[in-house]
C-alpha cells in the first residue's frame, strides 16, 4: 500500500481540488456560451467590435486583451501542471498520458491565442477559437473522469513504481 493510499487527508485534498476544477469546468463552459456561444459571428464581434447605428462597441484593445491573457496563461499553466502531475500517478498507458498531457496543454494555449489571432491577423481564427476551447474542455473533462475514477478505485494513484506494466509504450 502507497503512502498516498494510507493517507486519507491527501485524498480528501486530492478530491477537494477535483471539485474545484469541476465548478471551474463549469463556469467557463458556461461564461463562454453566454459571453459569445459556438457562433462565428459573435465571436469575431468580441474581438473586432460591432459597429451600430448609435456608435456599437470598440475592438478589443491591447491593453484589454493583455488584462485577460495575463490572469488566464498563469491560472491554466498551474492548473494544467496539477492534473498532469495527478495524472502521472494513474496505472495507465505512457502513451495515454503523454497525449492526453499534450492535448490539453496545447488545446489551452490555442484556446487562448486564438483570440489574439483573431483581433490582430484576422476573423477567420474564430473557427480555431471554437474548436480549440473544445478540444480544451473535453481534454480537460477526460482529465477529471480519469482522476476521479482513480480515486474512486480506492487509491489508484499510487506510486508509479507499484503499478507494474505501467511505464510500457
């Protein structure tokens, strides 16, 4: 038995930070569909601006999307290096977790420069906006199931080194 499966305060923590990263989960799939939903259109509006018959809203500007960026490539980068490193102690493929490692990182970091790319090169970049936060949510959700189940299997993150076959491919 692993330290961490003798442990029951680190699992607690383990399951409090899992919550966390639900209601996160939640809230951003939530604020993206009420701030601009799947559409195109509303999208590229966010970012470019809407000109209306009594003056509509401005682009986006630097300052703005630096005052969002910042915040956000911080928070995703800690987040993200949690559940990895979470996701390194689950007894499962190598080749598994290194892609899904990938996937998520960079679904993240797409997701985040694609707004850039769409206020500063050009509209087109709201389709990868789209299916970059996506791929990121999903990613993000196979991450918590993957970690909750563990969890759930009564200590499966234990150490690497107890799980054998694990390192193979």
């Amino acid at each position: 038995m692993s330290d961490y499966e003798k442990n029951s305060m680190l699992r607690l923590i383990t399951w409090l930070y899992l919550l966390f990263v639900a209601l996160l989960f939640v809230v951003t799939l939530v604020g993206f569909i009420a701030h601009t939903g799947f559409d195109y259109k509303t999208i590229v509006e966010a970012y470019l601006g809407k000109q209306g018959p009594f003056g509509g809203t401005p682009p986006r500007s630097l300052r703005v999307m630096l005052e969002i960026t910042h915040p956000h490539i911080f928070a995703y980068g800690v987040l993200l290096f949690m559940l990895s490193h979470l996701l390194f102690f689950v007894p499962m493929r190598r080749s598994i977790k290194a892609t899904l490692v990938v996937v998520v990182f960079f679904s993240a970091l797409l997701e985040e420069g694609s707004g850039w790319l769409v206020r500063f090169v050009h509209p087109v970049f709201a389709y990868l906006k789209i299916a970059s936060f996506v791929v990121f949510q999903l990613s993000l959700a196979v991450l918590l199931v993957t970690l909750a189940r563990a969890l759930m299997r009564g200590g499966a993150l234990g150490h690497m080194s107890q799980a054998p076959g694990v390192h193979k491919k």
